[in-house]
C-alpha cells in the first residue's frame, strides 16, 4: 500500500482570469449524509437544514461565499448516489445543476470512511469534466475507525485537490477555501461506461489503509440493540413513550396550560378586549377582532397558545431522533407491513414525519422510490396520519374519557390506513421499489443543531400556518356574520347529529377542520371541554376527524406534489371513507351500548 | 472445501459470517445499479448483521438494510 510513500505534487491549476458577468457557482455534490449542509453553513456562514435522511433539502439552497476577495454563489444539492443509471429525482435535480452550464467549479463531500463509494461518484463526476475538488470529510469519524487516506497520493492520481475535513468543528474549512482556487478537471481515465465500481475499487485499495481501530464498539453495541427485535421493540416502546411524554404531556398540556391558561386567557386577550373596545369605534370591527371568531381572540389564540406548543415540542423531539441516526433503523422494523401496502421500509420516514406535520410529510414523500409509492404515501398521510396538534387533541380529550376509547380510536385509524394501503396496492398501477437503505452511524446529536433546526422548522410553519389560522378565522367570521353558518351547519346537521350521532355544534368544528385539520381539532377540545360531548361522542368525533379532509396547506401541498387530479382524488376518497367510518363506528358503538 | 461450497447468496449467510461479494444478479438492472452506488460490488467486504425482521448487513463501513429479495440477489464467497 502507498499510504507511506505519499508523492506531493500539486494538480496543475486553472487559473479563472476571465471577467465575470454572473457571479463563480460553485456546486456541492455528494452522497447523502455526508455532512454537504454542515460544510454549506461553514462557507457561507448560513444554516441550511441539516437532516440524517435525503428529501429534506430538497429546495436548493444557496448562499453566498467569498474567496480570495471575489463573492461566489454556493449551492447544496441534494444527496445522490449515482449519477448514471437510473436516478431517483433528487439524483436529477442535482445532475441537472451540474450539467446546466453555470456551474463553475464542482465541490464532492464525502465520508472518509467510506472511500469506495466517493471515489465511484468522483469517477462519474469526471466523466461530467468540470473543475472540481473532492473533500474528505468525517476525518475524525474515519480515525475512531482506524481508517488512514493517503490525500495527497490520491489528488496526485485524480489531478483534482483533496483536502480533509472535520465539518462538525470547522477543522480543513481554510484548506478547502483555498484549494477551491485549485480546483481542477480530473485528469485520470475515466473508465468506460459503468466500470466505475472496478476504479473506485482499484484507487480505494491503494490510497487507503486500516490502523488498529479505536472505540468504535459502543456505536456498534448500541446499533445492534436498537435493530434487533427483542431489544429494539422495547426500545422503540420506550421512545414512543417518551415521545409522548414530551409532546402530548409536557407541549399540550404543562406548555399549553402556561401560554393559553396564563398568558392568553388572563393578559394578551383581556387587554385586546379592552384595548379594542376604547380604541375602535365599530361594532362590527371589534367583533372582528375580539369577538367570538375574533382575529385575536380565536385565530391568534389558536395558533399560538394551542397549536404551536405542541408543534414546536415535537420538531424538538424528532430533530433529536433525525440527529441520533435512530429514524431510519425504524424502517427495518416496518418493511414488511409498508410491503404489504404497495410502499417499502422507507415509507416509516414520511410516516413520523407527519405525526409532526402533515404537510412537511407530504413535501417528502419524494424520497420514495416509484410514483406508486407517492401516490399512496400522500394518501395515507392525508387518511391516517394525526398531525402533532392532532394528536394533542385526541389525547387531551380521549385521555380524560379512558383508555379503551383511545385504543378504540388508534385501533380504527390503523386498520382504515391498512385496508386502504392495501387495496391502493392492488389498484393503483405501478410498481414498488425495493427496500435498499442506508443506516447512517448513530451519533450523540449536538445540541446547538437540534435548536437551529427546531427554530428553523417552527419559523416555517409560523409562517405557513399563522396566516391559514387567521383565514380561517376570517371566513369563520364572515361566514357568520352573513348568516351562512347556520346555514352549512344545518346542511350539515342531518349527517353530523343523525349519522354521527354528534351535537349540531360539531358541523360548525368540522367546518373549521375543513380550513385546517388541526384547528378543527382544537375546536373539539373546546367543546369537550365545556362538557358537550360524551364518550362514544368524542371518540366518533375524534375518528372522523383524524380520518377527514387535510389541511389546506396539505392539500395544497398534495396538489404542488401529485397534481390537482389526483389531489381531488384523495380529497374525495378520503372524505367518504371518513364519514363512512364515523358513520358505522357510530352505530356498532350504539348498537353495543358502549359507554367508555 | 469445494468453491460451490464457499459461495453464499447472502440471504443464506449466517448472522456473524461474513465475506467479500462475488457478484451482484443483473435479472434486475435497477436494483443492481443501486446495489453498486451503495458500495456493494465485487470486492467488497460483508458481514451480516441480522436476517430478521429484515436483512441488515455491513459493506465495508456502510451499514445496509435491506429486504430478502435483495439479498439473494448478493453471491458472497465465504471467509
Ligand atoms: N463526526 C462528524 N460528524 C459530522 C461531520 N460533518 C457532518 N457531520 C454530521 O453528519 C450528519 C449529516 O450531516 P449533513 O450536513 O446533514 O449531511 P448532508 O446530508 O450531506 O447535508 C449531521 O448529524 C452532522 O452533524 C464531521 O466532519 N464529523
């Protein structure tokens, strides 16, 4: 092995002289999980979300770097793992950019440790032929290891620039500036069509050699207790638990009791009220504002004190999980019941995703591999998945009625998201994809990332949601005042208090859950709260609107990612199927006399 | 021990055993491709992890999931 014998020669430079009309691009290409967003916010100096599984940078971000006093454009593709052969769509988006002509200067992240992989992508990189420098990166991951790259034999070889870096602490980030400057088309052979495999393998086996290896056992120990069945079921137990613990106690009811129960109830909406009446002379205005759809009162109240809690609790949790490697591994667990509804293990991503968020969920359901399996994934997501403030509703409410009613209702969903996964299955044309997936390293996560990323996530959906709350509120208003309300709720009065069997108020909670699934679901918390529903009640209630109409950002989401066809699609077939479950648990329940 | 011997699909590899790829099946390119842009081509290390509820196997040091059919497609010669 040459790892001893390291020949420094420096690749010959490419001098950029030319004057420039656009500002340099620089691309940032690599394997998924490889640390592109850590290294994107170390250049630019800006956070680009960092996440353990592909899907979520799917916009492109981009940013701005200065080097050697010239400011370049930075872009973060998404994470590919090949660019020849058949390409997943992330896979085209960032071959696109780099054949699009713009891009000047191509930056390859990899993970040290797996050397082969990079050096099959940097083969196919070549055969692209734009300037480019390949990055090292998880030095120290590589070292825990045992693992040692000869560099500077391998950018010898390459006739590119190899720099070694530790994203996570900033380690190489001066070297990879400068060697940017450096940047170079690769001067090896590339090999012919497809063999990229036997060069990456030849130069891998060359470059690289193995130290004896340090502490990497507890990693390993751990991966084997959270993977295997009769240790990583327990485990997942217990995380749901915490899950719930954090989210569903602490976010709905100790966060949710401060914000609405102190702040809200006792200071911000009195002082509005009174604010209000001194200051604004029309009836009509202040009701708008303060009255019982009150912008403030109702919408304001709603999105801050009830909803954002619980959502902001949970981004918290699941960007803990995203950090610690731990969500992927769920996917071995769920392969095969996912299998059985046209999807893959892949499918479980999406699925937690959405108990936060259905409409984030939706957005990455094109992680998946076939239109099948998106179609399908965008149709349980909108059917089954209870969004976090969902879920803090149904458990508020089901909580405090009694056990057997929550498992009645979890029960119900379940086997509604089965059955109708498992026709999609047979009906919808198409193919699944298999199950292939990559377990990135559990890693203790770091906390200052989990905090970037939770405020970053909850600013989106401030600014997704807030302005939803407030239209609803809004058309709720408007709705009201011009008489029409009573109108759609007695419309609606012989399904909801007929067939549900529900208090005639429900329409009018449905009808906000029309606007926005979770709002609807806070609606039904106030009414429970004020003792209208009984068991049975609150469980066809809570059924019903579990399975219901998404949000509107949901659908909008589905219509932006299948189309506005198959986006009715759902929207019917999933609010037929809802009231139909609500309808016949209604009378099964009924008809046993249960009580709860 | 003969060579038929010594070779494996990896779906019939024991948790523990391990052993480097012979060959990746090509009945279904697509898969095969993916396979290769993971890192499991011929030549490289494996060692199998668990077989259930699903194939788990280490490639080098790519840790991989996978499910049974994928598995067998992977003809392993045995250390
Ligand atoms: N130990 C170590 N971890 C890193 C390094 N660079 C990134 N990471 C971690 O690797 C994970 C994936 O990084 P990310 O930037 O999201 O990868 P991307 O998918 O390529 O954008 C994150 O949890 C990072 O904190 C590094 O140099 N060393």
């Amino acid at each position: 092995m040459s790892c001893a014998q390291a020949a420094v020669r420096e690749p010959a430079a490419d001098p950029l002289l030319t004057l420039r009309a656009r500002p340099r691009r620089i691309a940032l290409v690599g394997n998924a999980n490889v640390g592109k967003s850590v290294l994107f916010g170390r250049l630019t100096g800006q956070y680009a979300v960092v996440s353990n599984y592909p899907g979520t940078t799917v916009a492109l971000t981009t940013g701005r770097v200065v080097l050697g006093g010239e400011v370049c454009e930075l872009v973060d593709t998404p994470g590919v793992t090949a660019l020849e052969g058949a390409l997943t769509e992330d896979e085209l988006v960032a071959r696109r950019i780099l054949n699009a002509g713009q891009t000047d200067v191509v930056i390859q992240v990899s993970d040290a440790r797996n050397l082969r992989r990079a050096l099959m992508l940097t083969s196919q990189l070549a055969a692209i032929g734009r300037p480019m420098v390949l990055v090292l990166n998880m030095i120290d991951e590589a070292r825990v290891h045992g693992i040692v790259i000869d560099a500077a034999g391998l950018a010898a070889r390459l006739g590119i620039p190899v720099v070694e870096t530790v994203a996570t602490e900033g380690r190489g980030i001066a070297g990879l500036r400068d060697a940017i400057g450096r940047a170079a088309v690769p001067a090896f052979d590339a090999p012919h069509r497809g063999d990229h495999a036997h060069l990456a393998h030849d130069l891998a086996v060359q470059y690289r050699c193995y130290r004896r290896r340090s502490a990497a056992r507890i990693q390993e120990r751990l991966g084997r207790l959270v993977r295997e069945p009769l240790t990583g079921l327990p485990i997942l137990a217990i995380v749901l638990y915490g899950m719930y613990l954090a989210v569903g106690v602490f976010g709905a009811q100790t966060l949710v009791g401060l914000i609405e129960g102190g702040l809200f109830e006792q200071f911000i909406n009195p002082g509005a009220i009174a604010l209000v009446n001194r200051a604004v002379p029309w009836a009509v205005a202040r009701d708008f504002l303060v009255g019982e759809y009150g912008l403030i009162t109702m919408g304001l109240t709603y999105a801050i004190a009830i909803v954002l809690p619980v959502v902001a609790t949970f981004f918290l949790v699941f960007g803990f999980l995203e950090d610690s490697g731990y969500i992927p591994r769920l996917a071995i667990f769920s392969d095969r019941i996912f299998r059985t509804m046209g999807l893959n293990g892949k499918a479980v991503l999406p699925m937690v995703l959405g108990l936060g968020c259905d409409t984030m969920a939706t957005m990455t359901t094109r992680i998946l591999g076939t239109p099948k399996e998106r179609l399908i994934a965008v149709l349980l997501l909108a059917l089954g998945i209870p969004c976090s403030a969902q879920l803090a509703t149904i458990l508020g409410i089901l909580g405090g009625v009694s056990f057997f009613a929550l498992v009645t209702l979890f029960g119900v969903v379940m086997l509604q998201m089965f059955l109708v996964g498992f026709l999609a299955a047979r009906t919808i044309p198409g193919e699944r994809s298999e199950f292939i997936m990559e377990l990135p390293p559990l890693r203790l996560p770091q906390l200052g990332n989990i905090v970037r990323k939770t405020l970053l996530r909850v600013r989106w959906y401030l600014g997704e949601a807030v302005p939803l709350f407030l239209f609803g509120t809004a058309l709720l208003f408007t709705l009201s005042r011009l008489g029409l309300l009573t109108v759609l709720t007695e419309a609606m009065e012989p399904v909801v208090a007929g067939l549900l069997g529900l208090p005639k108020d429900a329409a009018t909670v449905f009808v906000m859950g029309f606007l926005r699934r979770d709002y609807g679901a806070a609606g039904l918390f106030q009414m429970s709260k004020a003792g209208e529903l009984d068991g049975v009640q609150a469980v066809v209630a809570l059924t019903v609107m579990t399975l219901f109409v998404p949000c509107v950002a949901n659908f909008l989401m589905m219509v932006k990612e299948q189309g506005l066809k198959a986006a009715m699609g759902i929207l019917g077939a999933v609010t037929v199927i809802a009231l139909g479950t609500g309808v016949v648990l209604n009378a099964i329940l009924r008809g046993l006399h249960v009580t709860f | 021990m003969s060579p038929s011997e010594k070779t494996r699909r990896l779906s019939a590899m024991r948790p523990g055993a391990s052993g480097r790829v012979l060959r990746v099946m090509r009945e279904n390119p697509d898969r095969a491709d993916r396979l290769m842009a993971l890192g499991v081509t011929p030549g490289a290390t494996v060692t199998v992890l668990q077989r259930f509820p699903g194939v788990v196997f280490l490639c080098d040091h790519t840790e991989l999931a996978v499910e049974p059919a994928v598995a067998r497609a992977i003809v392993v010669e045995l250390e």
